[in-house]
C-alpha cells in the first residue's frame, strides 16, 4: 500500500452525494451549488469535505473506450467541475459500477477498470463511489472490486474506494484487501423510521471488530433533513428520529454521507448535521467502532444502549427509545462500560450541551419515544 492511500479515511469519511435529493434530476448547477453551500452553512468548517455525484451523470456511450459525461446536465464537463469543487478546499467524488452498466442503466467499467480508473484520476476525482449492479455471472464481489482496487493504485492518485456491494457477499471480511477504505454493509437505507431502525440498530450489531482507521462499515448515507422528499421518499422520519439516526451513525464510527438538500436545510436539520460534539464522537482518532451493551425489549417498548470508547479515555453512550411511548426510563450502568461502579463519571448531554454533574455506578434519563440521550462519560479520579 502507498503512504498516500494509508492516509485516507483515517477517519470515517464525511461528505455529501446527490442520489438521495436528486437521483436522474442531477446537473452541473446543482453540484457547484451544493459546493458553495458547504462554505456557506458552515458544513466544510465542521468537517464534511466529499462532493459526490452518484449515478447518471455518464453520456450513454463511451467515447473512443472511455467513459465520459452527458453534455446536456454538465456542459462544463466534469474535470472542469472537479476543479471548481477543489477551488471550495472541498474534495470531489463520482460514481461507477462493478458491471457492464450501472443500476440505471449507463457504462459501467467491468472489463475497463483500468481505464475507468486512469480517467477518473486525470478528471481529479478524489472518492470513487463503486456498485454492484450487471455484475457478470460466475465472478464473484471480491475479485471485482479487487481489480477496481488494483487499477485505483496504479494511477498514483489517493482515490477513497467506497464499496457498494451492499454487504451480499461479507465486505467486511475482505474489503480490506481490495484496497476499500469504506464498504456497505445493507441495501439502500430509505427516509422512514423502520429502515433506520432495520439497518442500524439490528444489522449492524456484531460488525465492530471489521472498523477502524482506514477501513470502515458504511451503513448507508444519511437521510437527515429528507422529510420524505427525493429519492428515497417514504414518507420522512421527524427531528427526534433523525436525531437518533445521526446519533447511531456517530456512535457506529460510521461515514457520515449527507444525503438531503444541503441548499436548504431546515434549522433543525442544520442543528442535527452540525452538532460539533457528536462529530466530534464520529471523527474521534482513536477509531473504534462503538457497539451495543444494552438491549431491554418489552413488547414495543424497546430501550437499546450504545457505547464507543474515545480517544482521551472518556464514552460516548447512546439511549435510544426505540418504542412508542414517551419518557421511557433507559439506564446504563458502569459495569456495562468496563467501569468500576464506584468510579465517578462527569457527564454531558452531547444534544443540550450541557453538563450533568458526576455520577457514580449508573446513569438514568427519561428517553421521549424514537428519541436519544446522547451521553459523554468522563471517568474522574476523584
């Protein structure tokens, strides 16, 4: 591995990519826009830096062997976009596929890897965003995205290799030796409570020993701030579950991918994307994917615990309602955390930003329905 590639994604990647809001409906003004809406909102200084087209920006045929654009949604062609995104300090990434065509139905690069990825590298792409559709019979996910991975390598360009395999054959397991820097773990995550719940809290437990700096787990992109609007509509979540979900996707070390209208944010959706102490929690050097240390199901009336351990020895907690009735008492107890249950706790509420006095051998918080009490426990020596 080159030095440049072992300095990517140390930690979980933090962009944006327009298949959520824009699907077909993406264009040229709408990527610089969203460039400068990073600068403006406040998005680049708090951490998010990829710019991602996803899929139907590729021309309906190649040209002389080699991918290129739709004329009629990027006039500029896309290198001159790629340079108006690095003019932002922001980094730009595209989309491809593993097979013949991409899942809508345009080139894809299987049999074109190397010039596929050659050309990406001259147009100054810095994130390559690879699916999984029209994969050719008899050849399995590995060696596709490791022959992406290889061709990647060999232009001398740091490109993040995002995966898109949506976890079919184990990414987790292998991605690493692709040269993947991020692989899905799920299918398409949707804006409705039920999906994030499905894809978050069920199906990621047990997947923490696979993350860590260089290599993550990607649940899928964030639908914070959709309101069922886009793409992916199906019906919207409200403030409190998006709460949890950018909460859970913190907590999880996971790449945080805005998926919304980053042009025209709600001042809830701007609170929950720019809460500095939950990105803070994400982005947090020491890498480790957090987990699920409690589970208390009664009927619909679920309480989940999620821990993450962070650098300067404090942890994150998360408690999640994830039932139906308002106030549900949610606890965590030290011993849960590999802590002494005399040891005393600062602790703060990373929502309200505030602190909470210290605590010893537990901690209770009344939790409203699909809501979240984000927590930072900093052991004292008191």
């Amino acid at each position: 591995m080159r030095e440049s590639d072992s300095l990517l994604a140390l930690t979980p990647p933090m962009g944006w990519n327009s298949w959520n809001t824009f699907g077909g409906a993406v264009n040229e003004a709408v990527i610089r826009e969203t460039a400068d809406a990073f600068v403006s909102e406040g998005l680049k200084d708090a951490g998010y830096e990829y710019v991602v087209i996803d899929d139907l920006w590729e021309a309906d045929e190649r040209v002389d062997g080699r991918l290129t654009w739709d004329p009629t949604i990027f006039p500029s062609g896309i290198p001159a976009l790629a340079d108006y995104v690095h003019s932002k300090g922001l980094k730009f990434g595209i989309y491809s596929c593993a097979g013949s065509h991409t899942c809508a139905g345009k080139p894809a690069s299987y049999g074109y890897e190397e010039v596929d990825a050659q050309t990406f590298a001259e147009w100054g792409v810095d994130f390559l965003k690879y699916d999984f559709c029209y994969a050719p019979a008899g050849i399995d996910g590995p060696m596709l995205y490791h022959r992406m991975g290889q061709a990647l390598r060999a232009t001398g360009r740091p490109i993040l290799y995002s995966l898109c395999e949506w976890g079919s054959h184990k990414p987790w397991q292998w991605g690493v030796r692709t040269g993947g820097h991020m692989w899905r773990t799920t299918g398409d995550i949707n804006d409705s409570w039920d999906s994030i719940v499905k894809i978050g809290f069920e199906q990621q437990v047990g997947l923490e020993a696979y993350a860590g700096p260089g290599h993550w787990n990607d649940p899928d992109m964030l639908v914070v701030g959709m309101y069922g609007k886009g793409n992916v509509a199906h019906g919207g979540c409200t403030d409190a579950e998006y709460r949890s979900h950018f909460s859970l996707w913190c907590l999880m070390a996971s790449p945080l991918m805005i998926g919304c209208d980053v042009r025209a944010m709600s001042p809830a959706t701007r609170t929950i994307l720019l809460n500095s102490e939950l990105i803070a929690v994400n982005q947090d050097p020491l890498g480790v994917q957090g987990y699920q240390v409690g589970r208390v199901p009664w009927a619909s009336d679920i309480a989940v615990t999620w821990a993450k351990p962070l650098l300067d020895g404090s942890i994150a907690v998360g408690l999640f309602n994830l039932g139906e009735r308002d106030g549900r008492r949610i606890a965590v107890a030290w011993e849960t955390l590999g802590l002494h249950d005399r040891r005393p706790c600062k602790v703060r509420d990373l929502w309200a930003h505030e602190d909470l006095g210290t605590h010893t051998g537990s901690f209770v918080a009344r939790v409203d329905r699909h809501d979240v009490m984000m927590l930072r426990l900093t052991p004292t020596n008191a």
